[in-house]
C-alpha cells in the first residue's frame, strides 16, 4: 500500500486526506479560542491547553500536508 493509497482509503465514505483537513481546521479553531476566551471573556482555561492544542494542530497539519502532496507527487 503506497502513501497515496493510504490517502485515499475510504472513512465513512470520503477519502481520509479530507477528515485529516476537517480535523485540522477544527484544531486551529479551538486553539485560536482558547486565547480569545482567555482574553475577551471571564472564562479562563490554563495557557497550557494553548499550548497541547497548537501541538496537536501542527502534527495533525503536518500528516494532512504530507498525504495531500502524496497525491500530486
């Protein structure tokens, strides 16, 4: 099984290169509003959840860039 196959396996049928970006985004999302939240609001969560959060996005975006270029290379 090559990369770009393991891009295209089927999850739920869709390929899983494009839950890897739907995670992705959503990833980057949550981090960016944990700093907002903290910031604008009185709900406080610990800079370190930033931290974990920005983490996961790049090993998540990472791992969706490689697959995703796998299909063009």
């Amino acid at each position: 099984m090559t990369l770009r196959d393991f891009a295209y396996s089927l999850v739920f049928g869709k390929p899983l290169v494009l839950w890897l970006g739907i995670l992705t985004i959503t990833l980057l999302i949550s981090t960016a509003s944990i700093m907002v939240l903290n910031t604008h609001t009185r709900i406080r969560i610990p800079v370190a959840w930033h931290h974990r959060f920005a983490f996961a996005t790049i090993c998540s975006a990472v791992v969706h860039a490689t697959l995703a270029l796998s299909l063009y290379f």
